[in-house]
C-alpha cells in the first residue's frame, strides 16, 4: 500500500489548492468593492435626503413666521366691509 499522494500528481493538487485560493480571494475582492460601491451610494443618498430635509426645515420655519405675523382677524374685518356688488 503507498500513499494517497502520489509524487507526480503533487504538483497538480497544489495548483488546484492555488488556483482554488486565487480564484476566492478574486471573489472576495470584487464583492468588497462592489459593497463599498454601495455603501458609498448609501452615504450619498442619506446625504442628499437630510439636505433635503434641512432645506425644508427652513422652509418651514420661515413660513410658520410669515404665519404668526399675519393678522387673519384684520385682514378678515378689510375683507367683510368691502363692497361686494358681484355677489
């Protein structure tokens, strides 16, 4: 009885160990990119949307403002004694 590993079919079984680690840090290579690749997608988007949000905000704010300036009852009383001859 000899051995299962042959001295001649040595040399191919380490280029199939090689070629089978080559080929899976490759693998891993690219799916590392392709996640960076996404994960900076992400960070932009996310960055777009709170600017988005913060413009909004603003928005928001400056027309609360306009809002609480406003005399709805002043202007309500100007609007009532004007003369409405269409109606």
């Amino acid at each position: 009885m000899g051995s299962v590993f042959k001295a001649e079919s040595m040399p191919i079984s380490i280029f199939i160990v090689l070629a089978t680690l080559a080929i899976a840090f490759g693998v891993m290579l690219y799916f590392k990119n392709k996640n960076n690749a996404l994960d900076n997608a992400h960070r932009d988007l996310v960055g777009y949307y709170l600017e988005c949000i913060e413009h909004h905000r603003v928005a928001c704010a400056a027309r609360e403002n306009g809002l609480n300036s406003y005399s709805f009852i002043s202007y309500n009383l100007k609007e009532s004694l004007l003369d409405q001859s269409i109606v």
